[in-house]
C-alpha cells in the first residue's frame, strides 16, 4: 500500500532519506478526486524522477468565500489506489491545520499574471495558489514539479514564481486531457447534470473553433473572441464569465496575435463555473 503522510515532518523525512540516497523527486500537487488528468501528470513525474510525491489538498485558502470549498468532491480511497496503480511513491493528506497553524500570517502574492482572466472573478483566488504551492515546495522539496495547460494561468503564474523567488525546481507543463467527446476532464464536472453534461461541450467545441481560426490565420483578437462569444451564447445553459486573449508568459490582454498567445475562458453551465483554453504560438 501506498503511503498516506498527514504531517509535514513524515514528508520532510522520507524526502531527506531518498535525497540522501541520491534519488531525484517528482511532485503533483492536486486536489484530489483524481481522473486521467491528474493521472497523465503522475505517470510523466514517474517516468522523470525516481521518487514521485501527490499532495492531495483542498486548499481553503484558494476559494472565495461564495465559492464551492464545502462541496468539493473527495475520495482518498479511490485516489490512493490510482497513485499506487499509476507509479507513485508518496501521498501527502494534510488537514487544514496542519498546513495553516495558528497565527498564520505569511502570504505569496504576485501582480500582473493574477490581475487578468480568473483573477479578475476569484480575487483570492491566486494568491492562496501561490501560498499553498510555496508551502508545499517547501515541505516537498522536489526536482521538478508537474502542472496542467488545463489551468493555463496558474501553470504560467508558477513558472512566473519559481522564476522571481529563485526556488530551484523545474516546473513541467502537461496537455489537456479530454473525454471522448472533447470536453476537458475536471473534478468539477460531476457537478454537472446529464443535461448539463451535453451542454458543456460548448466549451470544448468553441475552443476548436478559435483554434481553426488561429490555424487559418486570423490575427484580429477582437475578431476571433465574437466568433468565440457567438458560438458559446448559441448554448441556452451556458453563460460566459470571460472568453480572452492573452500573452502566453504575461497574461495582459492583446489585440493582434503577433507572439505566443493563450486564448482561455470561463463559462457557467448552470451553476458549475467550467474553463478551457488552447495555445497558439
Ligand atoms: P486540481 O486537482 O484541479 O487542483 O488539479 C491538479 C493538477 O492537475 C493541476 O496542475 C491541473 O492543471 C491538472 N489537471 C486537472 N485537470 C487536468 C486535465 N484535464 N488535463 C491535464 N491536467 C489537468
């Protein structure tokens, strides 16, 4: 069986006694209630590191107060055995008090990348990401450390972090992993309704429409998110939060795509707040 660490000290412990040894660590710090997406990001640390860490966490800090932190799926059982299944050596689990003690005070904020796109909805948002990901390269200490292009602003915030507070680790971007049909896995589309679940394909399908555009040229921004914005609103459930473009390393919006762009957006189907984005270079 795998192991389940709650405390900092057993991580620090088992991580010492493996660098000791001279072995390289891997870390994929999720929420948990994880699928293939998760998944794809384990088995690449596997395959680059000789020791692999999963923190599962759901971090208060990171949500608004309106937000869904009470109802956010969980499940450790199922969670432990992908880990195992997918190669991991280490799960760390802790409570919320463990992770924030008593008096708690110290914060890592950034400006510029967090102003734009999700930041602008979760105002707290980024910085409880940029806290809790500091403490938790803290406690791990890995090599390298693997995130998503699923959340395409937090991946380039990290790298932005690892970059302006000289911590010496790797950070690895990983592909969107999508359903068959397209839609980009979440642990929040069990939210979703059946009917619900058919509408979110929206998001999906409007990706690769702005992706046939980029393909075939278009350097209007402003042209592309109409298109975009028409398509979504063609779905009766869906509502936009945002739909943008952005500079892939600043995220501060453009009008012509002239460099290496994210196009991302956030959309409501009912009440569940889904994002999906593509790159283009
Ligand atoms: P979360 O548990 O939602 O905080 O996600 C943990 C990590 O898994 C983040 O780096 C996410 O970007 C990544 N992730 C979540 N869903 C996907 C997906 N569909 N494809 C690739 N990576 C994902």
């Amino acid at each position: 069986m795998i192991t389940i660490a709650t405390k900092v000290k057993e991580v620090r412990e088992q991580v010492k006694a493996w660098k000791k040894a001279g072995l390289t660590v891997g870390f994929v710090p999720t929420m948990g209630y994880l699928h293939e997406g998760h998944q794809s990001l384990i088995k690449r640390a596997v395959e680059e590191n000789d020791k692999v860490v999963v923190s599962i966490f759901v971090n208060p800090m990171q949500f608004g107060p309106t937000e869904d932190l009470d109802s956010y799926p969980r499940d450790l059982e199922k969670d432990s055995a992908l880990c195992e299944a997918t190669g991991a050596n280490l799960i760390f689990h802790p409570e919320p008090e463990e992770m924030y003690t008593d008096g708690f005070c110290s914060y890592v904020d950034m400006s510029v990348l967090t102003e734009e796109l999700c930041g602008l909805s979760r105002p707290v948002h980024f910085r409880g990401v940029c806290t809790v990901v500091s403490k938790l390269f803290h406690i791990v200490t890995p090599d390298r450390a693997y995130f998503g292009q699923k959340d395409a602003q937090q991946l380039a915030i990290i790298k932005r972090m690892v970059l302006d507070l000289n911590m010496d680790i790797e950070i690895v971007g990983c592909p969107i992993v999508r359903e068959a049909d397209g839609l980009a896995k979440s642990s929040r589309n069990t939210y979703l309704s059946p009917e619900e679940r058919k509408a979110a394909l929206i998001l999906s399908q409007t990706i690769q429409l702005a992706e046939q555009l980029l393909q075939s040229g278009e350097k209007d921004a402003a042209t592309i998110i109409s298109q975009m914005t028409k398509k979504i609103e063609s779905e009766p459930l869906a509502r936009i939060d945002y739909i943008k473009i952005v500079d892939a390393m600043t995220m501060q919006q453009i009008p012509t795509i002239d460099r290496p762009i994210l196009c991302a957006m956030a959309v409501y189907i009912g009440k569940t707040r889904l994002i999906d984005n593509t790159m283009f270079e």
